[in-house]
C-alpha cells in the first residue's frame, strides 16, 4: 500500500516555502492487504491561511480494479463538518447539520457532491468527519490551530492559556493515529460505500478550562464568540461498518507533549 500526502497537511511543520510545502510530495509504503492501495491529496488550503471557498475536497484515494482493470474506484474524505449547535449527544451521522461558519459550509457543500457523484456517476465514495484531531507534529502556527496548539504557543513563550467564552465549551479529541486508521479503513473497504458518511470522533469530551489544566498554565479569559458549545462522536457506524476503534488518550497524550516541548 502506498499513501501519499502533501507536506502541508495540518500534522506537519511550516516549510519555509510554500510552494515547497505544497509540491514535495511524500510516499510511505505499507505492507499486507491493502498493499493495492494509493492515497493521493486533491487539493487543500494551506494551513496558515484561510481555506478558499472552492477547496471542497481534501483527499483522493485510489484503488486499482482488482480483475486489472486501469479503472479503480475513488474515495473522496472531507476532513471536517460542523453539525453546530445540535441537541443530540452523542451525535449519530443523521443528525442535522448546521455549520456555524463558511468553512464548515464547504465542508457539508462537499460531502453533497460526494453522494451526487455516487448516485449521478456511479463513483464509490465515502466521506469521514473527523472531530478535533490532534497528535504529533500538529502546527503551531496558522488561523485554524487547534485549541492545543494556542496553549502549547503560549506556554512556549511564557503567556497566559487564553480562553474564550467561559471555557465550559466541551470538545471531542480524537488523535490523529486514530484519523489514518480510518481512512485506511475506509480507502480499503471490500464494499461500495456509496456516499456513505462516518464519525471518526473518539466518543468522550473534554471541557477547554480541563484542558488548560492539562497544561497547567495560568488561565485568562477574553471575549465571547459563536461557537458549538459541546461535540461528542457517536461513532458506532465506523465501528460497525469499517472496524474502526479509537484509542486515544487525551491527558496522557498532553503530559507526553508538555514533556516534548519541556513545558
């Protein structure tokens, strides 16, 4: 199996030059059955920038036919939709979906492309909404930095954890190990999946004042914004169909980062 993804993906760290970032291509070559296997990048914002409204897409993954045909089928994984301020927790892939901003829009705008190009043009396709990932070599820099990479800025340089509204707002981590099973699982699936659409969430929540705790940093509060106030995955569906089981550990994760960092 080879996958194949661009050096400007978010688990990786700013080059100094960003069409570097952006035509440096690496390949990691795995091995068993899913060695018929090529994951690609289509296209994808920079991570230090604002997405671009046409940025609808952000993996491509292709198989080849097994019976040898040049024609393999394609996966398309949307990165992230926010369902917004839902009432249903945990929350199953049908629950209404209500982006708060443009980029969660983008991401909903894409999934419905995902599912016509299913049914219009009979391209299997398969779409993961991944929920507050984080892991290694995640970027510290960049107008989309998770609430983890801000913290761990600021205790690099000696500056209060900023929180904004009360810090009660609770979200679902999930690490980014746990992100590339399932898109192996998913890239590799034996079925058509057909549009289908997949949590890829770890099933529990942390508030952001636990999470600065975490960290251990003083704490100041700024000012109100909209936001969700809670995400929790129900993940059974990529449990059931895809095998996926998440195994990520938030606290232990942040004590070995801090230990990295040496904060």
């Amino acid at each position: 199996m080879i996958i194949k993804y661009s050096a400007n993906n978010i688990m990786t760290p700013k080059k100094p030059n960003s069409s570097e970032r952006t035509e440096n291509i690496k390949s990691v070559p795995l091995s068993g059955k899913n060695s018929n296997c090529d994951c690609v990048p289509f296209k994808k914002p920079f991570p230090n920038k604002p997405p671009e409204p046409t940025a609808i897409f952000d993996w491509i993954i292709w198989y080849p036919d097994p019976r040898g045909s040049d024609v393999g089928s394609i996966n398309v994984i949307i990165l992230f939709i926010w369902y917004g301020n839902n009432k249903n927790f945990p929350t199953p892939e049908t629950e209404p979906t209500n982006p708060l901003s443009p980029y969660g829009l983008q991401k909903y705008i894409g999934e419905q492309y995902c599912k016509m190009f299913s049914e219009v043009y009979n391209l299997d396709t398969v779409s993961l909404r991944y929920f507050n990932v984080y892991g290694e070599r995640i970027n510290l820099e960049g107008a989309y930095k998770l609430v983890i990479a801000i913290f761990a800025d600021q205790m690099l340089k000696g500056k209060p954890l900023t929180i904004i509204n009360d810090g009660e707002q609770r979200r679902d981590f999930t690490y980014v190990g746990d992100v590339v099973n399932a898109n192996i699982l998913a890239a590799t699936h034996p079925e058509r999946l057909d549009g289908e659409i997949f949590n890829i969430g770890n099933g529990d929540n942390y508030s952001v004042n636990e999470l600065a705790d975490m960290f251990g940093g003083k704490k100041e509060y700024g000012v109100e914004v909209l936001e969700p106030f809670l995400t929790l995955a129900d993940n059974s569906k990529a449990n059931l169909d895809l095998g996926w089981i998440p195994t990520g550990d938030l606290p232990t994760w942040i004590k070995k980062y801090k230990q990295t960092l040496k904060i």
